[in-house]
C-alpha cells in the first residue's frame, strides 16, 4: 500500500504562496521527489531531495527533513496553469519509485 | 528523440483476453517502469527493470509479466483480462539517479469489460 500522505486538496488565488506537505515512512528510504500531473495529461519530474534542505527552482522550490521523514512542495507566485495534482514518490532504491495519492490544487482567479 | 512512447492509447478488452502493452523509448535510459493509475489514488508500481535482462516486481505484480529484451522496449503483458485491470497504464524510464527523474509516457487508457 501507500506509504506517502498527502492532503488530498489544496485551494488558493492567483499570486498567492501555497505548500502542499508530504510525510513517508522511513524503511527504505533514499529521497523524495514531486511531480505534477495535469488531469488527462502524464505525470512530469518536478524536483528531487535526495539530502536535507531546500532545492528550489524558479517557482517552485522542495524541502526535506529526514529526522522528520516529512518534505513539502512550495509554489510561489501561483498562476492559474499551476491548476494540477502533485504527487509526492518515494526513492525505494534501484530507482524505484514509491507514489503518495497526491494533492489536488486548485488556483482560482 | 521521442522519448517515451506507449501504445496503444486506448483499448476495450473482454474479461480473459490477453494483451500486451508496448513502451519504448529512444533515450537509452536504463531504468523502466510500468505504474497502473486509478481514479482517486496514485501510481502503483507494478513492475520495473534495472537494465536489460532484468526485472522485478513492484507493489501490485498480480496478472501482469514484463519482460527487458532490449534496452529500448519494456513490454507490460497482461495474461488475462480482468475489471479490476481497468486503469490507465504509465510507463516510464530514467538514466540513473533519480536527480533527473523519470520521464513518463502519455499512457494507455484500458478498459476491461
């Protein structure tokens, strides 16, 4: 089964800072990346942590605390094709990816 | 480059059919996987390769084979065709090192009747 939360929705406006949480458990743990998925559209490779702290990207930025098995996704300067699900996976190792549910995020005007 | 390319991307089967899912990709990546995604929930791993030759199983192998014959094509085969198969199947690939992440295919939306 899963072993990644997420909260299942996140709403926000326009220009606005969003952070959509992830916890993991911590067996067989090697790193934490996201991706977004629009709906109809295929899962794309947003960011990867494989240590502790922030990695940012334009936009979007990825944090993770391993002593905490916890990570978020932050999103700033929200804009309304940012609309999608996001979707937190695991590193099992061997490059083996393990998907939370994801959390639906919502950008309204 | 292509990428990655899954077909079909669509297909109704009767329960008892068998099928195969084909995905290739032109990247000479050596990592595959295939994930299954339904409404409301996540990708599942069902299978993935860590080079030709090699495979193992994911979190929900039951009905599915694979097989790695090449470094380009990771078949996704399903044996017999049941309901609880209809889902819309993603495969994808990476070089090593998920720093890169993995590049997903546009998937195959199969329906089991």
């Amino acid at each position: 089964g899963q072993s990644l939360e997420q909260p299942s929705e996140v709403t926000a406006v326009e220009g606005a800072i969003v952070q959509i949480n992830c916890t993991y458990q911590t067996s067989g743990f090697y790193g934490l990346s996201w991706y977004q998925q629009h709906d109809g559209g295929a899962p794309t490779f947003l960011s990867y942590n494989g240590l502790d702290g922030l990695e940012e990207t334009g936009r979007f930025s990825s944090f993770l605390s391993r002593s905490d098995s916890y990570g978020y996704l932050l999103l700033q300067e929200l804009q309304m094709k940012d609309s999608a699900s996001y979707f937190c996976a695991k590193d099992g190792g061997f490059q083996k990816l393990v998907f939370g549910t994801g959390t639906r995020l919502l950008v309204s005007p | 480059n292509a990428g990655v390319t899954q077909t079909p991307k669509f297909q109704v089967l009767k329960t008892g059919q068998s099928m195969t899912l084909q995905c290739a990709q032109d990247m000479n990546h050596e990592y595959m996987s295939w994930y299954r995604q339904d409404p409301g929930m996540g990708l599942r791993l069902i299978h993935y390769s860590v080079g030709a030759g090699i495979t193992d199983q994911g979190e929900v192998p039951n009905g599915y084979n694979v097989s790695r014959s090449t470094t380009e094509d990771f078949p996704l085969r399903l044996l017999s065709a049941a309901p609880s198969q209809t889902s819309v199947y993603f495969c994808a690939s990476t070089t090593g090192g998920l720093v890169g992440g993995y590049t997903f295919g546009s998937g195959t939306r199969l329906t089991v009747v």
